[in-house]
C-alpha cells in the first residue's frame, strides 16, 4: 500500500516579496536534472503532478521517470498516471455522475459508514448550459421565454442538480442562464495555480466535454474524459494516460487588418487535422504569442477536438496575466500564480532568452498569410477563404454526395421555391441562409468578435440594410459579460434591429439547440428539396447537427454570421456582389460594413471592463428567481421517487459488504453478441432519439409517459432503467449472431429465438447464466461514454474478449468490473472458427495477489476449442479496482476502512 512521498527533500517555501510566505511547493529546478529544462510546459505539469502524489502505489518513482525522461519514452506509448486538480461538468453527463455519488452515500451507510465521507475530494465546478433551446428568436423577450421553457422541461433533473450543490462539498453547481461551461471556466472558475491548505501547484481539470480544452489557452492543462473516469478523479484515485507526444507549433508575425481569430482558428485546425495529432499535445510558442489575445488562444485551444489533439496548449506569460486582472482575479492571487510558475520554471518571460524545448513534430505559422475564411458544408476543418466561397459553393452543388457534395443536378440548380411568409411573398435558392447563429463558447469568449459583429450591425442598420424577417437569427453569449460590454458600448440595439436579440445563455445551435424553424421555410425546404444553410460561430457543423432541414452548414466568425445574415446567401462573391441596397437606393458591399482592426480595438478598450467580469461572476451564485424557486430537501442522503423516469437509484451496491468479492472467472457463459471492428460507444449506447419500438420505449409508455414527452437518452442518462434498456439499441448495430441482419437485436441461444438485445440479456441474467461479448479491433472507439460500461454490466456481461480496445473504453470496463481480454496477434473468433454458440469459460485464481497485469489467460469451450488471450488489467492498481467489483466500491470500502 501507499507510503511517504519520496520527493519531500524538494519541498521548498516560495516567499512573498515584502516578506511572509505564499506556501509550499514542489521544487523541479532542486532535482537537478538538466531533462527537466527541455521538457515542453504542458509535459512539465504532468511531472509536477506525478512528484507532488507520489505515494509508492497509485503513483510510483519510475512513474516520475518516465516523464523526465519524456524525450525518450513517449515514441514507446508508456503509461503514466495523472491526478488532475479539478472536474468539470455540463448538466448532461453531470447528472450521471450525481446519481452515482448520491447512490454511494447511502452503500456507505447501509455498510455502516459515515456517508458524508462521499464527497468530491477535489473541486468540482457543475455548469448547466446544454437544456436551453431557441424556442423564440427575434423578440425582446426571448431571453425570459427560453428560459421558461427550459425549466418545464428540464424541472426534475435540476432539482436534483441543484440537490447535489447542497448535499456535496466541493461541488459548485452554476445554476441555468449563467453561461456556457468553458466560457465560465475561462472567466471565473479556471485558478490557474491552486493554494489548498499552504500547498501550491498547477491548475489542472478535467471535464466530461470534449471542449475542456478551451481552458489550455490561460495556461491550465485541461481536456475531456469519460464519466467513470470523472468520477474516479473526483473521489480521488488517478487516471492512467498514455504519455503523449508534443508538436510544436511555432507562430510569427501579427494577423492582417480585418482578419478575426475565427479566422485563424480554422486556419491552425485545417493544419493540425493535415499534420495528424490524434492523442497527442499541441504546444504553441514563438513571437507571435505577444500578438495574439488571451481570447484569440482560447478560441484556438478551444477547438482540439476538431483538429484531433488532446490539448492546444499556451503557457502562462504577461498575456495571461493582464486577462487574470481583466476577469477580475485578485493581485494577491496573480502576484501567487507569477511567482510560483517563475520559481519552477513554468513561466514564459518573452524578455529573457528562450531555452529551446524539444519537441515530437515541429509546425509553423506566419500570422500575416492567415486570410478571412470560412469552414463547411459538413466538417470544421474543410476551410474555405471567403474570396473562393462562390466557387467552392457551386463546386459543392456539383460534386458527388460527401463532405463537399450535394449532387444537385445542373438542371435543378437555379430552382427558386416560392412560399408565404406570414401573408408576406417570400422565396428560396440553393445556399439560402435560414438560420444565422452568434453562439458557442469558442467565440462569445472573445469581445474583439462580438464587438466586431455588433460594429458590423451598425455600419448595416446607419446604410439601411435589413435582415429578411425568415432568418432565424440569433445571439447567444457564453457569460452575462458579454451583454454588460455590448450595453456599455451603446451597439446591442443595432444587433436587435437586425433580429440578433440575446435568446439565452448556453450552447443552444453550437449543440443542435436551435428550435424549430419557421413552419412555411420548412415546407418550402423539404418539399421543394432545398439545400438551405445556416451560418455559426460554433465549433462544429456535421450533417445533422445544427438542425435537420439545414444540410450546409457554415462555421465563421460573428461579423460573418452577421454579413452572411444580411447577404441572406452563402451564394455570394463579398469582393463583387453587392449585400443588399441601401438607404438611398446605392448598392452596399462588405467592405462598407466591415470594421477595420483599430476600430474593433478601441471599443474593446472603452467597453470591456475589470467591473463587468466582477459583478457577473458576484451574482452567478446566487442564483435567478426559477432557479431559486426550486425546492430541493435539505437532507445529505437523496430520497429517490420510485415514480420518476429521469433519476433513478442504480442497483450497483445492492448486495454489496464489507469484504471484497474477490476475482471472478466466467463459468459456461453464453455469448451475448459477436461483433466486428470500431464499434462505437454509440453502437453500444446511443444519445440520441428513442425508437418507438424499443425496450426503453415500451418501459416509458408503461410508465405512463407519452411518446412527444420520449425526450433523448442524453437527457434520461440519470435513470439506470432506460439505460439498460438502451445498451446495444442502436438500429445501425451489426451482429454476427444474426448473419447479416442490421439491429438492436441478438438470438437466445438455447431457444434459438431472436429477441431485443435487453430482453435475451435478462432471460439469461433470470436463469442465473453468465454472458461475454466477443468483438474485434478498436472496440469501444467515438465519444468516451460511460454508459457504454455502465450498460453491459447491468445486462449481466462478466467478460469482453475483442481484437483490441479504445483506451478510454477499457478503463470504464475495468471501472464497472468487466474483464477486458485482447485475442492474441493475428487471432480473432473467425481465425480460431468461433460461432458465438459456443459456452465459454475462463478461470482466474482466486487470490488477486495471484494475478499479474498483462499476464496470459485461458479461454476454453464446451465443444473443446480453446485459446489464450492476454488480460487487459493493464496496472496494480486496476487489479485492485477489480478484486472490489468496480472502481466505485474500491473508493466506498477504503474510505469505511
């Protein structure tokens, strides 16, 4: 077990300038060690972490080797653990993990522990930002009617939200209407070096939403992870990465006048997604760091999961300082955070020589070649400069369905649907825009663009320009600092004469949140099939994302949703072709309502305020009046209402003791799905919509709910019941049981009978017979979704055997007590002649101190075959996890003993 830290001779004190002491900390420079110089920043957080919660067990000296070591070792994928200093979470995945803490509380009292031991033993920051949709547009009651709407439907999962801020220490709920979560963590939550109990160290967080990443631009080492794992680091156990390797990227010179960092971030990710940084960390340095805006680097880190990379990281330095005093953070705290970085050597000081770091890849981009663009149809890195957007959206007419084709015949390309719009005579081409969205954290975090697009309103609404009365256009800001800037300025009036009225203060159409459009567009859309496009300052823009009837989808800058809403086209030359017409009937191009970068500057400096960002993140505690208004009991165990189909009490610590289970074998099992290559998480638990026919669906019409009120599995992932009914309900799954035929659908093999996945699961669990999943290569791949483990356990699956696995994936399996095994190299079921009809058994000792990580096991069948697979309990402290059943009852039992 755990012992001292064998690193205490490098605690050191870091002194206050005029006397006293800030705390203590873990020295890097007192190792000594000329390897630590070259190691990249983001690789040096890492190291700090490992040195800091070096115990011997869960973190180990070779460990702490390892990454010093990380020239040599991260080309060999070595493993290494990593105790991130905080958690987020967005109300979707939040709930999940809320239902799981509040069900560990009372497994603790029925073992006769203190309950209240259940607690977050780290920070954990809860932003409710993905309920809200844009139900009204263009009315100045927007904001208010939004929001009432999201509180009727969401009623019951906020009041246990907001139950769990209570009953939970170390738990921050951030209540609906306050902002999008990486906005709020950039303005507000993000510590960037914490001082707990006179121990200081690096902020560092991981999030349950794959945009985390945003934080890397203020220096903090951030990115997103799966729920099981979430939960993990909550209650204090580290999460196991592979050591990644680092690209450099180097930035030189400043952006031309008028190009935004939207511009630039479609830029970088265009290059990145080119140079291939799946898994590893992108670190940005060189001189034109000085250039680029705290908000700019936010708006680059933000999108590493659409260039690929784990984070898009920016060390601290001046930049990052002067925002610290811009949001609002205290001199006190930024004098700790400069002087600790400085002390061991985290700090980027752009007036002293640079020692050059080493990196795994080199990249290198001039700011001045970077030009106004735009990205789509259909993917966030196929960019479009603004000057080839007419040929490019006729190229795309043209093509063969795909990412850049629509296959609209020639014949067919100049069709012009006319409809009725209110009584009004309205029409619509190919590249119509009918949604035009200011929203999503990767830009309403950066006042230069939304200044730029309030000024783009301005110059539009003084030469009389309109938008036409069917766009649905609307402005989302990420934080309530935005309205206060864009009063303060005197130019949110002229976003609302265009129909930009702020609708609420969440992710909304970045996340598929855009309400209905007008039912007269729709019609004239789909009946007349229409290729009609929407423009967003989001982050992403895949087919179906944004909303169902718009198949173009275009990310771009704010200015540009506005010029584009103006425009009423994407089919459009800016350089050439005139807007619209304006006051005194003179044609009106782009560059007469495009601000230069000076102008934008300006109003950034006399609008946006240290006060603005005080007084939002004052008031975000306490709450608005719905929020308020919930009445939520005050006890610190949860009372479950047996009735609810939203949150339901799981059964994972029902029969649960004080002695661990011990390992489990499989005994004779019956094999519940055979399946191929890269099943996704999403094959085996779906977000999305509920099939009218599934077993979920008939559990909720039981429960006397109606199939409007169905609502998604996203938003029911607190209720283990539909959950489990949802495990493997995907209508795209293919199971080699069922030879050829595609569905949610397996055989009971010994009736014979073909069933839904749920009920031959349960007909086995009822007869007391064990079931395995067999599977090939990357099983387990696409989102980190903890219900992809949390599913098949509860279906009563003891073992996955697959030709590999995603990596996040294995470790949820570990994490609920699944044994994860790899087929040998070059073997799969069809190579050994498995049908998938066979019964499988295999022993493991009894003792887990018998057991070793990586060692080779046996697999026999009833009809004699039998092979050896490799178990993928790849660490001590994994085997540890599985000898109590899952990770979750590890922590319950080490906290009662």
């Amino acid at each position: 077990m755990a012992s001292g830290n064998p690193f205490n001779s490098i605690l050191k004190t870091l002194e206050k300038p005029d006397g006293g002491e800030f705390g203590k900390y873990y020295s890097l420079p007192a190792l000594n060690d000329p390897r630590i110089d070259k190691l990249p920043y983001s690789i040096k957080i890492l190291l700090e972490s490992a040195i800091r919660n070096c115990d011997e067990f869960e973190v180990k000296s070779k460990d702490v080797e390892k990454i010093i070591d990380w020239e040599n070792t991260s080309p060999k994928q070595v493993e290494i653990p990593f105790k991130p200093a905080r958690v987020l979470l967005q109300d979707f995945t939040g709930v999940p993990a809320v239902v799981d803490l509040a069900c560990m509380r009372d497994a603790m009292k029925n073992l006769g522990g203190d309950p209240n031991k259940i607690n977050p033993l780290v920070p954990v920051d809860l932003v409710i930002d993905h309920s809200v949709q844009v139900d009204v547009a263009r009315s100045e009651n927007a904001l208010q009617a939004n929001m009432e709407l999201e509180f009727q439907r969401n009623k019951e999962r906020f009041a246990f939200l907001k139950w769990g801020s209570n009953a939970f220490h170390n738990m921050l709920v951030v209540p609906p209407g306050s902002g999008i979560v990486h906005q709020v963590n950039l303005e507000y939550l993000g510590r960037v070096v914490f001082n707990t109990n006179g121990m200081l160290y690096p902020d560092s967080v991981v999030g349950t939403d794959s945009h985390t990443t945003m934080i890397d631009g203020l220096g903090v080492a951030g990115w997103g992870v799966g729920g099981i794992e979430a939960e993990a680091v909550m209650l204090g156990q580290p999460m196991s990465m592979v050591l990644p390797g680092v690209v450099g990227f180097k930035l030189l010179g400043k952006l031309r006048d008028g190009v935004t960092a939207t511009d630039l971030v479609l830029t970088v990710t265009q290059m990145l997604r080119k140079h291939g940084v799946v898994g590893k960390f992108v670190e940005f340095y060189g001189e034109g760091m000085s250039e680029l805006s705290l908000a700019d680097r936010a708006t680059i880190a933000n999108m590493s999961p659409e260039y690929g990379a784990t984070m898009g990281f920016f060390p601290v330095d001046h930049v990052t300082l002067q925002y610290l005093r811009l949001t609002g953070r205290s001199d006190e705290t930024i004098a700790m955070i400069e002087s600790y970085l400085r002390a061991n050597k985290m700090f980027v000081d752009y007036n002293e020589p640079q020692i050059e770091k080493v990196y795994s890849s080199y990249l290198e981009l001039n700011l001045e070649d970077v030009e106004p663009c735009i990205s789509g149809p259909k993917r966030p890195h196929d960019r479009v400069p603004l000057k080839e957007m007419k040929a490019d959206w006729h190229a795309c007419l043209d093509n063969k369905v795909g990412f850049k084709g629509f296959a609209i015949p020639k014949e067919s390309q100049n069709k012009v649907a006319k409809f009725s719009f209110h009584g009004t005579p309205a029409e619509l081409r190919h590249g119509d825009v009918v949604i035009a969205a200011i929203t999503s954290c990767t830009n309403t975090s950066n006042p230069s663009v939304m200044l730029a697009a309030a000024l783009v309103a301005k110059k539009a609404c003084e030469l009389g320009l309109e938008v036409m009365p069917w766009i649905k256009t609307s402005l989302a800001p990420g934080s309530g600092v935005v309205t206060k800037y864009l009063q303060k300025s005197g130019l949110q009036k002229y976003l609302n004469q265009l129909g930009f009225h702020i609708v609420g203060y969440g992710c909304t159409t970045c996340i598929g949140n855009s309400g209905d459009i007008d039912a007269s567009v729709a019609s004239a859309i789909s009946e007349n099939d229409m290729v009609a496009a929407a423009v967003l300052s989001g982050n992403r823009n895949f087919e179906g994302r944004v909303h169902p009837l718009t198949r173009a989808n275009y990310l771009g800058s704010p200015p540009l949703v506005v010029a584009y809403a103006l425009a009423g086209t994407v089919d459009i030359d800016f350089e050439t072709e005139a807007l619209g017409t304006g006051k005194d009937g003179k044609k009106i191009f782009f560059r007469d309502i495009w601000p230069s970068s000076e102008e934008v500057a300006n109003v950034v400096q006399s609008s946006v305020l240290p006060d603005m960002y005080k007084a939002t993140y004052e008031a975000i505690t306490k709450g608005n009046p719905m929020w308020n208004q919930l009445s939520v009991p005050s006890s610190t165990l949860y009372s479950w209402d047996p009735t609810s189909t939203y949150i339901h009490d799981p059964p994972y610590f029902k029969c649960m003791t004080m002695s661990p289970p011990g390992p489990h074998g499989v005994k004779d099992a019956y094999c519940l799905l055979i399946c191929g290559d890269s099943i996704t998480t999403d094959h085996i638990s779906p977000a999305g919509s509920i099939h009218k026919d599934s077993p979920a669906a008939k559990y909720l019409m039981d429960h006397g709910v109606d199939r409007r009120d169905f609502n998604s599995y996203g938003s029911r992932r607190g209720n283990d019941e539909i959950m489990t009914r949802g495990t493997f309900a995907n209508i795209r799954l293919v199971n080699k049981l069922l030879k050829g035929e595609v569905g949610p659908k397996t055989i009971h093999i010994p009736t014979g009978e073909k069933l839904s996945v749920y009920d031959v699961a349960m007909r086995y669990k009822s007869a007391g017979q064990e079931t395995i999943i067999l599977a090939g290569a990357e099983y387990g791949c696409g989102s980190s979704r903890d219900w992809a483990a949390k599913g098949p356990i509860l279906l009563g699956v003891k073992a996955v055997i697959a030709k590999s696995f995603e990596r996040i994936h294995r470790s949820n399996l570990v994490g609920m007590g699944i044994i994860p095994l790899c087929f040998k190299a070059g073997e799969d079921a069809d190579t050994l002649g498995l049908t998938g009809r066979e019964r499988y058994t295999i022993d493991l000792p009894s003792s887990v101190s018998e057991i070793k990580p990586g060692q080779d096991v046996a697999v026999v069948t009833d009809c004699g075959k039998s092979f050896t697979c490799t178990l993928r309990f790849d660490t001590e402290v994994e085997l540890a996890y599985f000898n109590h059943g899952g990770i979750l009852q590890y922590v319950i039992r080490n906290l009662i003993g």
